[in-house]
C-alpha cells in the first residue's frame, strides 16, 4: 500500500479529492519528509594502550574500572588548587559566554516551537470618524428620497491570523533541529568545562613547577657563592691561582642571570591563571605568592573502557547533536519541493454605534484557505537539498573524527604519563649521586686534590639533575591531567548550578524579561 507521503505523486482523473484526502492523511499521521535521524557509527577501540604495546595493571597505576572523575583535582590533595577551580567556575567569561549560549538555544527552541501555531495573528480595534461628500452622485440621489447625515462614527473590532498547515513535516523537521542544537550548546558548555578545569590544573602545575625551579636556582647559587669563597681563600693562601676564581665568578653569575627569566615566567603564568579566573593581573600572585610543593600523584587513576569515555566526552556529545541539528535541516529544505497549505481568516464586530458593537448583527468574518507551490524554482530547492545533504555528511564525518582525536588524546596522554613516571625513577637517583659527587668534589678540592675544573662539573650537574626531575615530576602531573581532561572529567561537578552566576543572571534580567527560564539550569531531554 502507497504511504500518504507518496499520495501526492498518484495521478488520477479527480485530483482535488486526491488532493483532500491526502492532506487530511497527512495531518492525521504526521508525515515528515527527510532522513530521521540515527546515531552515527563511532570507530571502536576495545582497550586502551594497545598501540603503545603498554598494559593497563597495577604497576602501570591505571585501572580500568569505572569511577566517578568529576571531581579529580581532589585527588592531588591540594586545597589551593580546589579553591581556584571552584572559582573560576564562577567566574570565567568563556564559560559565561558557553552558559549564555544555551539560554539562547532555549529561545530559539520557543521560536521554532512557536511556528507550529499560527504563525500570522493580530488583533485590533478601530473608531473611525468619516463625512461623506454631500456632492458625491449617489448620495445626491439618495437624500432625495431619504435624510441621512453624511458625517457618522464607525466602531470595530477584530481578530485576523494564518496558519500554514505543517503537511511535510516542515515546521516540526526545524523543532528537531532547535531541539539537536540545544543539546549541542550544553554539550558546548560541559566542553568549556572540562577544558576550563584542565587548563586550570595546568597553569598552577606551571606556577608551582616555576617557583620549584627558581627555589633550586637559589640553591645551587648558594652552593656556588660557597665554592667561590672558599677560591677566594685559597687565592690568598697561596694554594691556588686567579683562574679558579675567575671560572668560580662566571659560574656564579651566569647562575644568577637564570633568576630573572624563570620570574618572566612566572608573572606570565600568574597573568594566564587570572585570564582563567577572570579577573585583573596581580591578584593571582599575591595567593600564590608562598611556594609550595607540587601536587601530589594519586596512587591509582581509574581510567575505565574506551566505550566509557565515549558517553562522557561532551566533545563527542556535541558532535553528534551536530549532526541531528543537520539531519533535519534536509528535511526543511525537501519541504519546501511540495505545495505549502495556508489558512487565513478573521472575525471582528463593525457598527455605527458602540452600543450596538457586540450585537450579534454586527459580526462579520471570512475564512480563506490556499496553497502556493513553488515549482518554477524545483531548481533551486533541489540543488539546497543536496547543499543540506552535503552538510549533513561533513557532520558525520567530522563526528567520526572528533571519536578518533578522542581515542589518540587519552592514549597519548597515558604513554605520556606512564613514560614521564619511568624518568622520575631514573632522575631521583641521578639527583641522589650528584649530591653525594658535589660534596665529596669539593672536599677534594678543599684538600687540593681535585681541580675546580670538577668542582664546577658537579655543580652544574646537580643543578641539571634537579631541574629535570622537577621537570619530569611536573610532567607527570601534567600528563595525568591531561589523562583526566582526556576522560571528560569535570563535566558535572556538583558546586555549579546552571550555566550562569547570579551576576550575569541579574544583568540579563534587568535587560529583558525571561520569564522562568533562567530560574534554574537548562535541562532537556534527550
């Protein structure tokens, strides 16, 4: 049996009732041209690591099971780094300005919902004052046999709308795609949230790996400063030559000239994090201002499956909501190859006088159905559908992809992590024996048994020794963060409640009138 969508096609001897029937079918069964939109097929990656050749086990500190990784910045223990994430939740104007936008998905559903009424309404009343011309022939004629006052009142009211009937699905193809692009705004926003926090967690690491590097700095400095008074002595004893401390003051300084750039870098790493907590330069550096260590690692990261990552990640979320918002626009484009089916009419109540305005003599109404097709422009229509079409591939191809950079983002970040671990062991025992070779070094020399030759060698290389492990051990908490990050941690902390603070709130309500909807946090249904 033909489905009605199809009855439009059928040729026939009496259109018109083809025609009527049609149209009633149509209303009653909700026909909608276009695709309906499926979820689209997502590249599979059963475990992770396997392209690194590495294992997630316990000595790896990864598991897979799945755990909850919205709060994960507590997991290093630290009380600063928990109270900058939480303000800048509130406080950060990219996340603001993500919030913003899914109110106004919001309204732009109420549009597209509103369009399934009708669409054209207005109502309206009239007095009207009129003198007709005492010349005018025909009410010359009529005076003759009739008194009649030219000049007379005319009272009305009235009520006119249109309404084009949604036959093909039209209308309700673009409240799906109001509704798709509202959930990819939310999507948007839960992604601004997740790269808010990384960024966060990232910048402080930085901060705190900074003032590491400059605390070791000073010692080494300390160190040298020792060795070059201890030359000088030696210069005035007579048991050493001027050359030793020339080498001793060069070392010493050019030590000295690093201070200056790691505190470059520091200030623009505090002015980084005030970008991100939304405020002006300065603050950020008076609260971190006292050094303290770097983050702890925790023992363990639940790290879960990749199908897990999947459903969290808002990225991918976003891309497939893209991807439907798309999918019915083809269905708004192929509408418009059919005829459009329009009701107008008004109602109203006209008289002489307002006494009599509402009697039932006085009403006076007209219904006029119609349609118009566009046939002469089948050209056009076609060639954006298939623009809409067009679209609407790039999107699946593009949700593919976002899957892909998902599935290389985490193992990337896990080899990383992994990788940076093993340099830490390696590094702890290097800075371990530089110690040791820096003292004994320069007993020897104290002694005049070793040249300062080795005395500068061994400084230098405790100095490296250090500021790469703390270089590595920064690393590992970056790279783990960006593990986190990877897994769509962040994305539904419990401390943010809807998508905008209470001052952007205010400023937008003493603008425009929103009603209800930014009492509370956006919500929709899937």
């Amino acid at each position: 049996m033909m489905s009605l969508c199809k009855a439009y096609h059928v040729q026939s001897a009496r259109p018109a009732r083809i025609a009527f029937v049609a149209a009633l079918g149509l209303v009653l069964t909700g026909c909608m041209v276009g695709p309906d939109f499926e979820r689209p097929e997502a590249p599979y990656l059963g475990s992770w690591s396997k392209g690194a050749g590495l294992n997630i086990d316990k000595k790896s500190g990864f598991t897979t099971r799945s755990e909850a990784v919205a709060d994960w910045w507590t997991l290093f223990k630290d009380p600063t780094l928990t109270a900058l994430v939480e303000e800048a939740y509130q406080q950060n104007l990219l996340l603001e300005a993500a919030g913003v936008r899914v109110y106004q998905a919001r309204a732009q559903l109420g549009v597209a919902e509103g369009e399934l009424f009708p669409q054209q309404q207005q109502a309206s009343t009239s007095v009207r004052r009129l003198s007709l011309s005492k010349n005018e022939p025909l009410i010359r004629e009529i005076r003759k046999f009739v008194p009649i006052d030219p000049n007379f009142t005319r009272y009305g009211a009235g009520f006119d709308a249109g309404w084009e009937i949604d036959l093909w699905g039209k209308i309700r193809r673009d409240v799906q795609s109001a509704q798709a692009n509202l959930l990819y705004q939310i999507a948007s926003y839960d992604d601004a949230l997740v790269t808010l926090t990384g960024d966060i967690a990232a910048t402080y690491v930085s901060i705190r790996e900074i003032q590491g590097l400059i605390g070791i700095t000073w010692q080494s400095i300390a160190l040298q400063k020792k060795s070059l008074d201890l030359a000088n002595i030696k210069l005035e004893g007579g048991t050493t030559t001027k050359l030793d401390v020339d080498e001793a003051t060069a070392s010493y300084n050019n030590t000295l000239a690093v201070i200056p750039g790691y505190e470059a870098d520091l200030a623009q790493a505090m002015n980084a994090m005030s970008v991100l907590l939304g405020e002006t330069p300065g603050g950020v550096a008076k609260r971190l201002k006292k050094y303290r260590r770097l983050p702890r690692i925790p023992s363990t990261v639940a790290v879960g499956v990749p199908a897990d990552m999947l459903r969290r990640r808002p990225d991918v979320r976003a891309a497939e909501y893209l991807a439907a918002a798309q999918s019915a626009q083809i269905g708004v484009a192929k509408a418009d190859l059919y005829p459009a089916f329009t009701i107008s009419g008004a109602i109203g109540v006209k008289s002489s006088d307002f006494s009599g305005l509402f009697n039932s003599r006085s009403f006076e109404g007209f219904i006029n159905p119609s349609f118009s097709w566009n046939f002469l422009n089948y050209g056009r229509i076609r060639n954006n559908v298939r623009v809409q079409d067009a679209e609407f591939q790039q999107t699946l191809l593009q949700y593919k992809n976002t899957v892909l950079t998902a599935y290389s983002e985490v193992e990337t970040a896990l080899v990383a992590f992994l990788k940076s671990k093993q340099q830490t062991v390696y590094l702890r025992r290097s800075v371990a024996a530089s110690k040791q070779a820096e003292a004994e070094v320069l007993n020897q020399y104290r002694d005049g048994t070793a040249s300062y030759d080795r005395v500068l060698d061994a400084q230098n290389s405790l100095l490296d020794s250090q500021t790469r492990l703390l270089a590595a051990r920064a690393d590992v908490l970056t790279n783990l963060i960006a593990v986190y990050k990877g897994l769509a941690g962040g994305w539904i902390p419990p401390n943010v409640q809807g998508f905008i603070n209470n001052k952007t709130r205010t400023q937008m309500e003493d603008r425009t009138n929103w009603g209800k909807l930014l009492e509370k946090p956006a919500t929709p249904t899937q």
